[in-house]
C-alpha cells in the first residue's frame, strides 16, 4: 500500500512537500469507507475535506462516536441520540483541528460506551481486522479496528471509563493510551460516569500516542475537573534501563493460559534488557470490580435523564402527559444495557441503599488508590495483561450473561477507578501487555512503553 508509512513519516515528508495531500486523504477515506462497510466500524465518514496546514499537515483523525464534533452526528453508539449534530466540537477535538488535523469520522462504540465487546452499539457491531469472528473489544471498539485495518498514517481519539481504551487496543493488537483523570478535558464528551471518564488516544505505534496526547492534554476552563496543567510536548524515549517494574499476583489469577504466558514472556524480556521485577500484592483487586459497577451505574442512570425526546436527537409523537411521552421515547430509544445499567444505578443511589452500596464503593475507590500508592512509591510501572482472555469470538460473547460480561473488565477497572494513567501495548495476536503508571507520569510511561516496543 502506498500510503503504508508511520505518522512521523508523514509529518516529515508532509513538511517537505512530498505528499500530494488530495491523492492521500481521498484514498485514505476510500478504503475507510470500504473497511467500515465490511466491518462496521464507523458511525458516520466526513465528507468534507480540510486543506492541510502545519503542524499536523491534515493527518486524519477518527473520534469516538461519544466525543462532540461540530456538524457531524455524535451519537454516543445510541439510537436516542441518532440525528443530533452538535453546534460545536469537545476541547480535545478542537485542538486537533487547531493543530492542523483532519476529523475524518466518528468511530462506532458500545452505547454511551457501556460495554466491553462494543455488542451494545445501535449502529452495527464493530468486527475485528484481525479475525472478524472476533471483537474489537469496547467500548471503543471501532476506534482500535480502524487503526489495526487500515496502514495509513492516523490516529483514533477514544475514551476511557473502565478500560474502553485498553482493551480494545489488546484486542486489535494495537495501543491504547488512557492519561491521568482531569488530564485531558472532558468537555464535549457526552458523561458516562463523570468521575471516571478520561478521553484518551489509540495508535499504532507508542510514539503515535505520545504526540496524540502532546495535542489533546493540558488545562481547559470550559472543564471544571480539568488540571492546572499547561500543555507541553510528550515523548517516547525508549528506556527499560533500571525500570522497576511490579507485577501484582492478583492480576494473574483466573486468567487464559495463553495470555498469562505472553505477558510473563514479555516481562522476562523486559527485564533481561535491564528492568528490575518484583511481585507484589494489590489486595483490594477483589473489590474493585464490584465498586466499579456501583459507582459507574449511579453516574450513568442520572447522566442519562437528559435523554427524554425533548432536547437532544430522538424525538417521538407527542402523545399523553410528560411521563408517557419520556417512557415512550426511552423504551425505544435505549438499548437493552442503557436500560439494565438505568435500574442498577438507580437502585444503587436509593435512599435506603445509599450507605450500603454507594458509599461503600467510595470507601473502596480509596483503599484501591493506597494499594497502587504503596506500590508507586518503590516501582516505576505496574505490569499486567490487559485482559484476561484474548479477543473472545461473537459466539462465545452471546453465551455470556451480564454479570459474565462485567467480569471482563476485572484487570481494567482498578486503574480506571483511581484515575491513573494506563497503556496497553500488543504482545501476541489479540492480547496486550498492560503497563499502569503514577498519577501523571504519562512521560515515564511512554518511555517505558517505547522500551518494551522496541524488543521486537
Ligand atoms: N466495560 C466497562 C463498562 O462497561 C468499561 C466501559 C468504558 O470504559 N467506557 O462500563
């Protein structure tokens, strides 16, 4: 393929001149119609083309479909938000766009990114490049399919509330970086659970990712949870020389024998190229997954009481008092998981419950965070697989019940919960390698993770 060359080839031959833009981007968005068509994995394809200006010379950029962009129809994966187009774009893309990017399309996830196989998107279900009897992973699972089926130059902006970005990049054989909660600017994301979503990159490469996150980090005041921290360049310095890295023994219980083996084999390499390991003990990993439900569930069920046919996309016949017509608009425009994730939520936050559940999963979201504390204060970066199987098949996905479906998310949860940054990084077909970081030290991570990328 012609155009099968790594973003910063493009940048560089871009700057000389020496790509005949119109050629590239028609022919990128040729086989990103064709590849979505057969895979679903775009919601919509931008018509509309920019001219390229510095810094980023119109490098295509695809947005989950939960992430606002100006003119083009956001929809969350859900059919209750079919038809909204948005008067103005999210923070992260109008830095893209500013830098010279290229909003090629909106990439097809999990509604309202409730999921882990991207199963539960109103517009088609994302197949996997790899093997299309497989997932993507979710929920953003048509953001990592477009990096892992098409070899052109780009990047994917996807978000994060429980492990959205890493797995579907483990699945997809690509990577997935989640920053620091408050890092990247929430506003114009559409909530799924407030406290925990983070707008993060996917990438072929890490270096990708580390220029991803030097556009889209940095403070916003149009975001209230955003950091005071100015934007600045991220690398992706390769470094394993006396990297401490952790590997928590929880992480590898009741997990597939292949993938403990690809992960254990991918960190004797790192440390036979200088790493220092040692295991240790995460022992709040068991609660973690549970808190995450109650949290995320409660955030979610209020979030979407603003889809009632009254402001926002689907709208249906007026018909009867408010209470009929919000019902009927929400019976049809709501998914079966929005709905499960509704009453869950709601439950949760009731008044009697409030103590039990809620509270309760507070109190855990803090002791995760003093486990991966103590752990940071003597370890560079914590290693595990991303996920415990490789990228299931649609069949043996059907057969799972809901509680099965949460259990997948077993090894993401923690991290997403005490809003440290996370990467995965591909280290065998369809499993990914995953590093956790401190608070805010993207940099080391990228550098560790550019490390580990460069044994192959
Ligand atoms: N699979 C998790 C969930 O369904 C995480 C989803 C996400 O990060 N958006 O909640």
């Amino acid at each position: 393929m012609k155009y099968d060359i790594s973003v910063h080839e493009f940048l560089e031959q871009s700057h000389g001149g020496n790509i005949d833009y119109s050629d590239f981007v028609l022919s990128y968005l040729e086989d990103l119609k064709t590849v979505s068509k057969r895979l679903r994995l775009m919601q919509c394809i931008s018509g509309k083309l920019v001219k390229p200006q510095h810094d980023l010379y119109g490098l295509p950029f695809t947005v989950k479909d939960n992430i606002c962009t100006q003119g083009m129809q956001s929809s969350a994966g859900s059919k209750i938000l079919e038809g909204y187009v948005p008067p103005f774009d999210a923070t992260a893309v109008l830095r893209v766009k500013e830098a010279g990017g290229f909003i090629a399309g909106k990439t097809n996830c999990d509604e309202f990114g409730f999921g882990t196989f991207s199963t539960n998107s109103a517009y088609g279900i994302p197949k996997n490049p790899l093997d299309p009897t497989r997932t993507c992973g979710g929920s953003s699972g048509g953001a990592a399919g477009v990096i892992a089926a098409l070899g052109y130059p780009q990047i994917s902006l996807g978000e994060s509330t429980g492990g959205s970005i890493s797995c579907p990049a483990a699945f997809c054989n690509v990577v997935g970086l989640t920053p620091t909660y408050g890092l990247v600017s929430r506003y114009g994301l559409i909530d799924y659970a407030n406290s925990l979503d983070k707008i993060g990159v996917i990438t072929r490469r890490v270096e990708d990712a580390a220029l991803g996150l030097s556009l889209i980090a940095g403070h916003d005041p149009r975001d209230s949870t955003s950091l005071q921290i100015s934007q600045k360049e991220y690398k992706a310095e390769h470094d394993l020389k006396g990297v401490k890295i952790a590997v928590p023994k929880e992480y590898f219980q009741h997990i597939d024998k292949q993938v403990e083996k690809n992960v254990r084999d991918a960190i004797k390499k790192m440390e036979s190229n200088g790493a220092i390991i040692s295991e240790v003990s995460l022992p709040s990993t068991k609660y973690a997954l549970a808190a995450y439900y109650i949290i995320a569930t409660s955030e979610a069920s209020t979030n979407l009481s603003r889809y009632c046919g009254m402001r926002y996309g689907l709208h249906g016949k007026l018909k009867g008092g408010f209470n009929e017509y919000f019902t009927a608009v929400r019976t049809e425009g709501f998914g079966e998981e929005a709905k499960r994730r509704i009453i869950l939520g709601t439950f949760a936050r009731m008044s009697g419950y409030r103590e039990q559940y809620y509270m309760k999963a507070m109190r855990v979201r803090t002791l995760i965070t003093q486990d991966f504390k103590k752990i940071f204060a003597k370890h560079d970066v914590i290693c595990a697989p991303t996920m415990p199987v490789p990228a299931p098949r649609f069949r043996e996905i059907e057969k799972l019940t809901p509680l099965q479906n949460y259990q997948m998310d077993v090894l993401t949860v923690p991290a997403n919960l005490s809003g440290v940054p996370h990467m995965s990084v591909p280290c065998g077909r369809t499993i990914g390698l995953h590093m956790i970081c401190d608070h805010l030290q993207e940099q080391k991570l990228l550098n560790i993770a550019a490390g580990f990328e460069g044994l192959k």
